[in-house]
C-alpha cells in the first residue's frame, strides 16, 4: 500500500479529537439542535476515514466494503448538512426535513447491504463498481446535492452575510472555511468514481481540518450571531 493510503488513521484520530471538542459544546447547550447535529456528522466523518483505515491494514471484506460505501456515500456529510439545516431554518421544517432524510438514508443502507458483490472487480482501492445492484450508485448523488446545498451552500450563504458587515469577519472567515472543508470531500468523491481513491483520503482530512478550524473560529468569535437559532442559545 502506498503512504497516501494511511491518511485515513490520521483523519479518524482527528475525528475523535474533533468529537470531544464539539460534544462538550453541545453538552454545555443541549437545547442547541445544530450542534447535536454537527457531534453526529463528525462522528459520522469520523466513522467513514476508520473503515478506509480498516480496509488499508486488514485489507477488502464484503462487510468493509458495504460499511464504507454506507459511511462514505451515504452519510459523510450528511449530518453536518443536516445541522446547518437546525441552524438557518424554522425547527418545525428541519424537522420534517430530517424525517425524510431518514427514510431516504434507512431504505438506501438496507439496499447497500443486500446487494450482490462482484468480486472480479475487487481491487487494492475502494471502489462502488463492485454494488451489481448498480442503481443504487444513482442514489448516492442526490444525497451529496442535499449534503452540498445545505453543508456548502449554508456556510456560503452565512459568510456573504457575514461579509457585509467589519465587524463579523470573524464569522465570515469560519463559514468560508466551513464550506471549503464541506466541499472538499466531494471533489474527492467525484475522483473515487472514476477510480481514484487516493484522492478522497487526501480531501477527507483537508476537509476536516477546515470544518474544525472553521468551526473554533466561530465557537471563539465573541460578535453577536446573524441566526436567530444561534442568538437564543448563545452559541
């Protein structure tokens, strides 16, 4: 295996320091949705970069394989996105949202896990060629649009409000840095489908680091927030 391959180890350990740091804060304010959700997406994260990790020194099982293609396609940035959703919307409408989403991510895992495997297309590299059941590749984009639009899409549409404004360039630069991180790990799975693999492990961590370093620099910005889901849980 090549160096690049082990990526994963560094990025899962990361995700664990990430957890401790972002679930403390939401322990300190529960009633904070978004930040329930953003403990869930990096654990999430976190769970997707330890299967590659498994699967680069234990090396494929069908089980890896499936668990990596749940954890990385299905639910990669999904809960983050998710969270972002808490933030900028009404409750009653995340909510609705997080039901369907649910059922979506419920129906898809039970199609991942009961697909047949073909084995001759087994390699070194993670790969989704290998589900026979081919159309459930054509879920996995709609899942990462939502992931997009709202992970991405959310910290963009904060940071230009941000923008406006000298006094919160703090928020701005942690929103930007959000979205870059958010977006990151979807170039990445892009490349893994037309067979580079490599490529993901490299966005996965950069993506990570981003997120967290926008994270804290939001978390530590002492401006008043332009959410009002923000505002009422002073977070």
């Amino acid at each position: 295996m090549p160096l690049v391959a082990y990526i994963p180890i560094s990025t899962t350990l990361f995700c664990v320091y990430f957890f401790y740091v972002i679930y403390n804060h939401w322990r300190q304010k529960p009633e904070a949705t978004y930040l329930l959700w953003w403990t869930i997406g990096v654990v999430c994260y976190g769970i997707g970069t330890l299967v590659e990790s498994i699967h680069t020194i234990y090396g494929w099982s069908p089980f890896i394989f499936k668990a990596w293609y749940i954890a990385g396609a299905f639910l990669g940035g999904v809960p983050l996105a998710q969270g972002t959703i808490y933030l900028l919307m009404k409750k009653s409408t995340a909510n609705k949202l997080t039901v369907g989403l649910v059922i979506i991510l419920i129906i898809s895992a039970i199609l991942v896990i009961l697909s047949p495997l073909d084995v001759s297309k087994v390699s070194e590299k993670l790969n989704g060629n290998v589900l026979e059941w081919t159309f459930i590749r054509a879920i996995t984009p709609f899942i990462n649009i939502y992931a997009l639009i709202f992970l991405v899409g959310g910290a963009f549409y904060s940071a230009w409000k941000y923008y406006k404004t000298q006094d919160f360039r703090g928020r701005f630069w942690g929103n930007l840095f959000i979205a870059i991180g958010g977006l990151l790990p979807g170039i990445g799975g892009t490349a893994t489908k037309f067979g580079y693999t490599y490529v993901l492990y490299v966005t996965e961590l950069l993506g990570i680091l981003l997120i967290f370093w926008g994270y804290m620099v939001i978390k530590n910005d002492r401006s008043l927030s332009v959410h009002q889901n923000q505002v009422s849980t002073a977070a």
